[in-house]
C-alpha cells in the first residue's frame, strides 16, 4: 500500500462492528485487521474496492497489450483508425 493503512484487532471490530465500518467509509483508507498482533485481513470500503479492481483490470490490459507488441502481435494503429473511420462513415450514411 502506497501510505500506511491504519490498524484494528479482531476483538475491536467484533466489539463495535458498526462504528470501525463507519470509520471504513469515512475514511476511503483500508483498515488492517490484526489477532495476536499479526496482520490477517484488509477490510476496506466498497468504494475503494470497485477503484482498486478497476485499476488492477486496467493495468493486466495494459500488459496483455504490452506483451502482445513484444510478440508482435496485434494490430497496426493506422489500420485500426482507418477500420474505425470506414465504420463511422458507414453509420454516418
């Protein structure tokens, strides 16, 4: 994690679930859950969840594309845009 995440022991969230769910969301920050000072889990909100997944799904396109120039597969860009205007002008009609 880029910034320190703040931290919560098992017994704290099961004694006040509500109130630490609370501070989840407020925050926008995981929350680290510890037992016996070791760290287990990472509750975070749902906000954060849907951003954190949508960012990993953008960065394994981004390799996919990566390795597919290093392959040399793929397609040209200038035959890409030149396919893309023809349907554009296609609909256009």
């Amino acid at each position: 994690m880029s910034r320190q995440a703040d931290s919560i022991q098992a017994a704290e969230l099961a004694h006040d679930t509500n109130a630490v769910l609370r501070r989840v969301r407020s925050s926008k920050r995981p929350l680290v859950i510890t037992q016996r000072g070791r760290s287990t889990a990472v509750l975070l909100s749902i906000t954060a969840y849907d951003k954190a997944e949508h960012e990993r799904e953008l960065l394994r396109l981004l390799a996919r594309g990566e390795k597919e120039i290093a392959e040399g597969a793929g397609f040209d860009l200038d035959q890409v845009l030149a396919d893309a205007d023809a349907v554009l002008a296609i609909k256009q009609r």
